[in-house]
C-alpha cells in the first residue's frame, strides 16, 4: 500500500510539472490574444493574486463563482463584488460572471425601503463594458447592455443600439431578438419597430410547419406585428384616440416632516389606474451619467458623498403621496451638500398600455399648462470593439448617431436647504 502511495504522489509531481511547464508557454499567446485589457485587478489581496498566477485560472475560476454565488443566496452582498472580481479576471471569458455581476450591480444595493443604490449602475455598465471587450465576438453582453439601459434606467434611446448590436448575431437566442422591438417602440422610432417585426416575421415563417416550437414562434411574431400596426393606427391614425390632449393639472409639493423623511404628494390627472411618478431627490446641480464612459475603469468605489435618491410613486384617483423615509440609510444619502433638487416627472414612454392608448407612448395625448416640456434625445456613441461581428453600416451609424426622437413629458423641480431636510434650525443646531 505504502508503494502505490508513492507511485501516486510521484505521479502527481509529474503532472504538476507538465501543468508548470504548458503554462509558461501557454501564457505569452493567452496574455497576447486572451487577456482582459485590465492590468491589475481592483480589491485583490497577494494571497488571491499569488493563486491567480501560479496556474489552474479557469478552474480557480468556477470554484470561486460557485462561492460567490452562495453569497447571493445568504444575501451577502458586500462580499460578491471582489469575488466578481476575482473571478473575471482569472476568467474574462465568463459571461455569465459578468451578467450575473451587472445584475448584482444595478439591482441588489437598495436602502432599508428597497430603493436602488443607483450610484453603483455607472459601476455595472462600466463592468459590462469591460466583459464585452473581452468577449466581442458574442452577442450575450451587448444584449445585457441594452436591458439594464432599457429595464433599470429606463431609457429606451441609448438601450436601442445595444439591442441592434446583439440582433447582428446569427446564433442569438430568437425571442430576445423581439426587445428590439419594444425598444424601437419605447424610444418612439415606430417605422423601425414596425420593420424589425416585419423582418421577424419573414424570417419566422421559413420554419413554420417544422414543429411546435417553430408554429408559436410564427405565432408570436404576427401578433405582435400586428398589435403595433393596430397602437399606432388608433393612437396617430386619421382619427386618433389620443385627442384631442387630456389636461394633467400637474402639480407636486414637498414637506419635510422629521430630519432625513420627506413628505411628497400631488396631482397627476390620469383618469385611469397605473399611472405613476417618478421622483429624485439629489445634490443641486448634480447627475448621474448613466454610461460606461462615467468612470475612467472599474472600481468599486463609489461617490461617498453624493446624495441620490429615485423612486416610484402610485397615481391612485388622480392623486399620489408617499413619506420617504432616509433616515437609516446614512451611507446611502449622507446629505452633505448645502442645496439639493426634489424632481418630479411623468413621463408616457414606460406607462401602461392602458395610459399609452389614450395619451400615445410619446405624450401626444397630454397637456400641461405650467409643467410640460419636450425631451430631444439621440444616442450616445458607441464605440464598437474591433472584433466584434456587425456590419460596416451598423457600426458606422452606432458610433456616430444621429436620428434624434422627441417626446413630451412633465417635469416639477422643487429646492431645499440641507438645514431644511436634516432640520438643524428647528432642532436648535
């Protein structure tokens, strides 16, 4: 027995050594060909680094996700983002790594109230911009790119050209070819909803008949063609259900009732359920730019003292009103500038359909006499990696957008002191 236990271990040194000896010369072509552009990865101690480089990535690799993803399930979030890290850098050809880990980003920091910590969403697209220059020949991350602009920002004009890049992809999955759709649409560009449905369609009914599957994805195509044919006739057609424009008598207020716990209400007249309004509370003067381009490279870190919260309001007979409470959440709104800004807006583009169909998913069908105003918008370059597998055209019209769509919306702003919502003169401070 003592003998086999050698011939084991002598066995086991052997093969440590042709491991030791095919990483030296695999590494100069993975470096060169394979190697994500980050240099030194964020938040890694030696002891993590040591592992990553004495061989054995890929396997390191998925031992880690599978640790990480035990912390997603204790609720652990804090200790997933250098795990994520970790992970891709040993491993950049993990997609699922860096979906998971946008998702993670975008979704999972929330206040006490579950509101989104949206300061970590530049974070999450800077991530996946990074998973998509290590992986341009797949269509996977630009699709993950368009969705959190098009589901989480809520911006369906900088989502629509992500979407257009996955689309290019022959191999990417048939139903998430339709977001493209629900995108053109959202971002108001409703000839290239109606084109790319048609397109669906054609290419739908070359495998009609084969089998189930192939009848219901036909199915699905036509309806949806002609839903949106059917929206747009009503809502724009010769005789419009959109007019003549309802009047919102839009109106908002806000009342601080104990320091950091505002009290916000107000008017939306929407004769109808599932209307709601947005409201930011942030520093004066401040934004945040949601893309890749906010952040020079990835990092964990983000502004500690900016103040930004956004919430949802229900719109309930005409009527909306919601104590906002960010007083346990000091880290999350840490109050530190002099002057903030309290932002209402409705807008129709991610309405109910129900709403859209009298007012149009552009707000043709709304009026607002102190409170309405028109968005312009096009898209935000792209810059579209050399490998990626997408035509001349659309790669010239993505990295210089111009089509440029219009919407209407209505948008209250309203300023407060920081001694107005810490209180300080009515505690004495």
């Amino acid at each position: 027995m003592k003998r086999n236990h050698s011939k084991l271990w002598v066995a086991i040194v052997v093969l440590f050594l042709i491991q030791a000896g095919l990483q030296a010369r695999i590494f100069p072509i993975w470096a060169r060909d394979y190697a994500p552009k980050q240099t030194a990865p964020v938040g890694l101690s030696p002891d993590q680094l040591l592992a990553a480089v004495a061989g054995f990535r890929e396997f390191l690799a998925a031992i880690l996700w599978v640790r990480a993803d035990s912390f997603f399930d204790s609720g652990n979030y804090d200790a997933v983002l250098p795990m994520l890290r970790l992970v891709t850098w040993l491993d950049p050809h993990n997609l699922d790594v860096y979906s998971t880990g946008a998702w993670h980003m975008g979704y999972n920091f929330t206040d006490e109230s579950q509101r989104s910590d949206r300061r970590f969403i530049p974070m999450a697209l800077k991530f996946l911009e990074e998973g998509i220059q290590n992986n341009p020949a797949v269509w996977d991350l630009y699709f993950e790119m368009g969705w959190m602009y098009y589901h989480k920002i809520q911006d369906p004009v900088n989502a629509a050209p992500w979407m257009q890049l996955a689309n290019e992809y022959p191999n990417m999955i048939p139903a998430r070819r339709h977001m493209l759709a629900h995108t053109f649409f959202k971002a108001g560009r409703f000839d290239d909803a109606v084109d790319h449905w048609t397109k669906l369609l054609l290419d739908a009914e070359k495998g009609r008949g084969k089998d189930w599957e192939s009848n219901n994805l036909y199915d699905v195509r036509q309806n949806n063609l002609e839903d949106t044919i059917l929206d747009l006739l009503r809502r724009y057609g010769p005789n419009p259900e959109t007019q003549p424009p309802i009047d919102l008598g839009f109106d908002a207020t806000v009342k601080v009732v104990r320091p950091r716990v505002l009290l916000v209400e107000g008017r939306l007249g929407i004769p109808t359920i599932g209307a709601r309004v947005t409201v930011i509370l942030r520093d004066k003067g401040r934004t945040l730019e949601y893309s890749p381009k906010a952040l020079k490279t990835f990092t964990f870190e983000v502004d500690s003292k900016l103040t930004y919260m956004q919430d949802s309001l229900a719109v309930r007979e005409e009527k909306f009103r919601r104590e906002i409470d960010m007083s346990k959440d000091p880290k999350m709104y840490p109050f530190k500038a002099e002057e903030y800004e309290v932002e209402f807006i409705f807008e129709p583009r991610y309405a109910s359909p129900n709403i859209q169909a009298r007012i149009g998913s552009d707000g043709v069908g709304m009026y607002d006499a102190r409170y309405l105003e028109e968005v312009r918008e096009k898209p935000a370059p792209i810059e579209v990696p050399e490998y990626a597998k997408v035509s001349d055209a659309l790669r010239r019209e993505v990295e210089n957008p111009t089509r440029e769509t219009t919407y209407t919306r209505v948008r209250k702003v309203i300023t407060l002191t920081r001694a107005d919502i810490l209180m300080l003169g009515k505690r004495g401070e």
